[in-house]
C-alpha cells in the first residue's frame, strides 16, 4: 500500500481506528494508552505527529504496533507503564485493551477476597480513592434538607 492511498479504518493492537484523526489523537483511543504515551510512542517511531492516521504506510502501522506491543524493549521508563513491577510476574508491563480490562476486574476480585479496605469498599459500591462521601455520591432517596424540616414539623412543640 503507498503512502497515498487513504484509509478511514486502520487496525491496531486489534482496535479499530478512525483515520481522518491525528496519530496521537487516534493512538490515545487504544484502551490503556493515554495522550502522554501516545506522544512519546509517535516520538520514538520518527513519526510526525501532525500526520493522519489513514495516511499512513504498513511499514508505520506495523512499527507503531510493535513499539505498542513492546514498550520495554524500546527504552520506555517504568513510570509511563501500566503495570509496573506486575504483581504475578514481577516484571514491568503495558497491558492494552480487553487483557487490561480483565486483569482490573481479577486485581478488584483479589482485593475482595482478601478482604482489604479497598476491597471492602469496591464490595459495597462506596468511593475507593478517599473521597468525601458526606454530601456526594448519594444513591436511593434524598437526606438533606426536606427530611430535616419533615421531622422537625412532626416533633412535638
């Protein structure tokens, strides 16, 4: 395929992506690939990034892939990993598309099992990450100031 033929959907890492947008920008749609990944992936592929996706050639689809695929092996830091020090492997992975959405649900079933506070609070649909929960998050019937006025009209003078 040259360079000039144009293609509206190009495959990569088994995502279907939309052509008329630019690399990065169609990169970061991959599950698990950010702008900032997608950017220093565009970088070290020599790529301009102002390019189109669709007009791209093979030989550049197949490369980004492979430095998709493999960011280690392309000098990538372990900060800009997914999975850093992998808890099973000990090893320093990216994980994209349905392999990371099945080992968050296997990392969230984990917590539950053993019963850690973060497990706990995934277990009964509460904020994980420390939020505030007083006046935010709130399912089922309201609590503010209706029910106050409800009770204080109810209560003997």
């Amino acid at each position: 395929m040259s360079a000039k033929e144009f293609q509206h959907i190009v495959r990569i890492a088994g995502t279907d992506l939309d052509g008329t947008l630019k690399v990065n920008y169609a990169l970061a749609n991959i599950n698990g690939i950010g702008i900032t990944l997608a950017n220093a992936i565009t970088r070290k592929a020599d790529l301009n990034p102002q390019t189109r996706l669709g007009f791209l050639t093979e030989i550049d689809i197949d490369k980004l892939e492979d430095i998709i695929t493999n960011p280690t092996k392309y000098g990538f830091p372990p900060w800009m990993l997914n999975r850093p020090k992998d808890i099973e492997t000990g090893k320093d992975l990216h994980l994209i598309g349905a392999d990371l959405t099945l080992k968050i649900k296997t990392d969230i079933e984990e917590m539950k099992n053993i019963k850690s506070w973060r497990g706990y609070r995934h277990a009964y649909g509460l904020r994980v990450r420390g939020q505030r929960t007083r006046t935010t998050g709130r399912s089922g019937k309201a609590m503010g100031v209706k029910k106050k006025e409800l009770i204080r009209r109810e209560a003997p003078a």
